[in-house]
C-alpha cells in the first residue's frame, strides 16, 4: 500500500473518531445557553374548541417544560452543525461551516479563524465582519495555557463605525489544538453593548473549538495526501498521471471555448552521463535543482511537470507557441545563473506545440515531442552556458 493510500486510511479512522467525540461534546456545548432559552418567548400550548387549555399545568411546569424543550430543540442544532463539520474533507468548505457554525452556537454576531499554514504564516478567515473591522486574534501565544480572552472593545470618536454598522463591542479567543500542535485561533464576537462572556460560554466555544481543530486537522492531511498523489517527490512538480488528466482537461476546454492552448517538452541533455560519472545522488540533485527552477519561472496558471526520467512537460494554457518559447528562454536563463551542484551546468533539448482544431491531447504531445526528438537529432541543443545561442538554437517554429 502506497503512502497515499496509508494518509487517506489514516484520515478515515481519525474521522470515525472525530463523528463519535462529537456526542460527547454536544452536551456540553447546550448547557451554557440554557438560561439565556428560558428568556425566550415560548410556544403556546394547544388548546381546546372551547377556548380554555387542555390542561392546566401550574406555571413553574410550563416554565420547566418549555425550558427543556428549547434546550433540546437547540441541542438537535448543534449536533447538525457539527455533524456538518464532520461530514466533509474539503478545507475550503471547512472553514465557512466552522465560522458561522461558532457564530451560532455561541448566540455571536460574527466569527474569525486564523489558521497557520506549514509556513508558519497565520491566514485569516473572518464571518459577517467588514472589510474594515480586522479583529486581533492576540493572547492565545503557542505556549499560552489560559483556555481563552475575552476582549472588549473601545473606540476613539474619530473611529466609530457609520452609523448604520453596530460596532463590535466583546470578543471571545479561544485556541484551536488538534491533538498535536497549535494550528491557529477561534474568535466570536458580539455587537451592540458589551457582552460579558461567562465561564460557561468560554467553556462551550473552548469545546467547539476542540471539535473544528480535529476536523480541521482531517481535511488538512486529507489534503496533504491529495497533494503527495500528484505531486513528483523529489522535483516538487506534478507527476506524470496528474500531467496527462490535466492535458486532456485542457485540450477539451481550449476546444470548447476557442482558446489556446501550447505544450512545451524538454529534458536534460547528458544524464546518464551525469549518473556514470558522479553517481546517481549527483543526478537527483541535478533534477530537483532544474525542478526549483522550473517552478520559478512558469506562470501561476502553468502546470509544470515530469513526465519521465529527465523529461519534464509545462502544459500553458491560453498561451501560443511564442509563448513556449519565452518561458524555455526565462528557464535557460535561470539556469545559467548558477551551476547545478556536482552536474555543473545543465543543457536542455526542447520542443513545443499549439493546439490545433479538433486536435486530442495525445496527438498535441507527440507533436511537442516530435519537435524535441527533431531538435537532438539536429544536435541544435539549448546551452545555458551559450547566452548568446538561446536564439539561434530555438526549437523550430510550427507550419502554418
């Protein structure tokens, strides 16, 4: 069983875990609220043909009841809401549910979420707040212990929201861990007049907060494991089996919307020489290097990828030859800048091809690869270490 096959396995049975821990939360999560239910208006009871109550219960009875059947009704919506979180491994789709869910449950206003990437970087994620209101999300450090900070707000004449906006009055941090590490911070908020969030409050949020971070947690290595599927490991461009789903995916939308669509093929001239003379170590450095630099000079809508040993394909759409070409030009240029480790410098042959009409991936490729195998055979080879051929030694043009 591959690695992808193990995280996916993995994330499975964490899931199972998270749905089960989810009943446990839930009644800790209603008992804050129940006092604040009993303030509600309640249901009128079913009365009889004549007008006079079927039953006559005293009102300390009524009050219980209607208590308790409010305390139930919001019970069974917040086990949905959870319920909810559960339910998917899509971060993106994660994320909105986990906010207004917050919002919700805690009888808010509105929410945030700052998560932290693998870089460290902290990305906001914000629920029924403006663009201007950007909420603090300090006092919950990685090494704080306290179980959340309430915060309230004061604001300077000169800074009041317009009039037609209820300013935020209180916030409510509380940290989200997923059982291993810190990976960020849940925060509700109220409008209007301050609100002082009791120990129950804190406690509830804290718990909701527990249950999002597992369920976060899932979604982020279920993408994890989506990501190594398709992604080369040692090149960090996508793999062969992402390349050619990808291209047919393209072929088929450039061919329905009229756009272009150019493939740009290359690999490394000498490898195996590069393997026999400084060993197969020096020839993966030599790979991952031209990896790195590929990935630095396509754009954000190229899909780069090695497609064999030494071969690597760049799929471009919207983009013509012309533009195959000036991104070959920005990858020899960057590999002239600087030696590739023990291999030195590296020397490319290229191909590439326009999409024609009524044209099939697979016919697109071996076009752009007839033009690499066109290119070796001429010996007319793409030399960083020759600025002043990268012109003259450009693959050929296509017929017209």
């Amino acid at each position: 069983m591959g690695a992808p096959a193990v995280w996916l396995a993995v994330t499975c049975v964490v899931v199972a875990g998270t749905m089960l821990a989810v009943a446990l939360v839930l009644a800790r999560v209603a008992r804050p609220h129940a006092a604040a239910e009993r303030s509600r208006p309640r249901r009128r009871r079913a009365q009889s043909p004549g007008g006079s109550p079927r039953h006559a219960p005293s009102p300390v009875s009524t009050r219980a009841d209607g208590a308790r059947a409010d305390a139930a009704e919001s019970e069974l919506l917040r086990a949905r809401q959870l319920a909810a979180l559960v339910g998917t491994l899509d971060l993106e789709e994660l994320l909105p549910r986990v906010l207004e869910a917050a919002t919700a449950a805690s009888f808010a206003d509105a929410a945030a979420l700052a998560l932290r990437g693998d870089d460290g970087q902290a990305a906001l994620h914000t629920h029924n707040l403006s663009a201007d209101e950007t909420p603090p999300l300090g006092g919950m450090e990685t090494d704080s212990r306290a179980q959340g900070v309430a915060i309230h707000y004061r604001y300077p004449t000169s800074r009041l929201p317009p009039e037609h906006i209820e300013r935020i009055a209180t916030g409510l941090v509380v940290p989200l861990d997923d059982g291993e590490q810190r990976i960020g911070q849940l925060a509700v908020y109220w409008r209007g007049e301050r609100h002082e969030p009791s120990d129950g409050e804190l406690s509830a949020l804290a718990d909701f907060a527990m249950s999002c971070a597992r369920a976060i947690g899932n979604a982020r290595r279920f993408e994890r494991s989506q990501r190594l599927a398709i992604t080369d490991g040692l090149t960090g461009v996508y793999n062969r089996r992402y390349f050619h789903e990808t291209l047919a995916r393209e072929v088929k939308r450039a061919q329905r919307y009229g756009r272009a669509l150019a493939l740009l093929v290359f690999d490394l001239d000498g490898f195996k020489r590069i393997n026999d003379e400084h060993g197969h170590l020096a020839g993966d450095e030599a790979l991952a290097e031209l990896g790195e630099r590929l990935r630095a000079v396509v754009r954000a809508a190229d899909v780069a990828c090695r497609t064999g040993g030494d071969e690597f394909a760049v799929i471009l759409p919207e983009a013509r030859h012309f533009d195959a070409e000036q991104l070959l030009e920005r990858l020899v240029k960057s590999l002239s800048e600087r030696p590739a480790g023990r291999a030195g410098r590296l020397r490319l042959s290229a191909g590439a091809a326009e999409l024609r009409h009524d044209e099939d991936g697979l016919s697109l490729f071996q076009r752009a690869d007839e033009q690499l195998m066109a290119t070796k055979r001429r010996g007319r080879l793409i030399e960083p270490d020759r600025p002043s051929g990268v012109r003259s030694l450009r693959f050929p043009r296509p017929a017209a």
